[in-house]
C-alpha cells in the first residue's frame, strides 16, 4: 500500500493536469471558431430563405401547367 500510494497520487495529479489542459484547449477551440459557426449558421438559413423562395416561384410558375386538363 505503503509503495502504491505514490504511484497512484502522481497517477491521478498527472491526469488532472492533462484533464485540465484539454478544457483549456476545447474552451479556446469553441471561443475561437464560435463566430465562425454563428456566422455560417446565418448564412445557411439565408440560402436556405432564398431557395424556399425559388421554389415558390417556381411552383406558382409552372404549377397550373400540371394540373390536370379540365
């Protein structure tokens, strides 16, 4: 017990240390690319907007030409 207890305390200080540097690096990493995925997320809607857009043009144009004839 007596020759574990170093091993196992210098296990477990090593794994916090590691533990805490990776939160470090994950915090920077969402800081850094945050406005990037806010920026691209509004961009998408737009496209998204735009093309909903079409497609009802689109519909309302050709639409009566595939109804059926009367």
């Amino acid at each position: 017990m007596q020759a574990t207890t170093p091993v196992v305390r210098q296990s477990l200080v090593k794994l916090t240390e590691e533990t805490t540097r990776t939160e470090e690096e994950a915090q920077k990493l969402l800081l850094e690319t945050r406005p990037l995925i806010v920026d691209t997320l509004k961009e998408v809607r737009d496209v998204t907007h735009t093309s909903n857009s079409l497609l009802r043009q689109i519909r309302d144009l050709v639409g009566p030409w595939l109804e059926p004839a009367r």
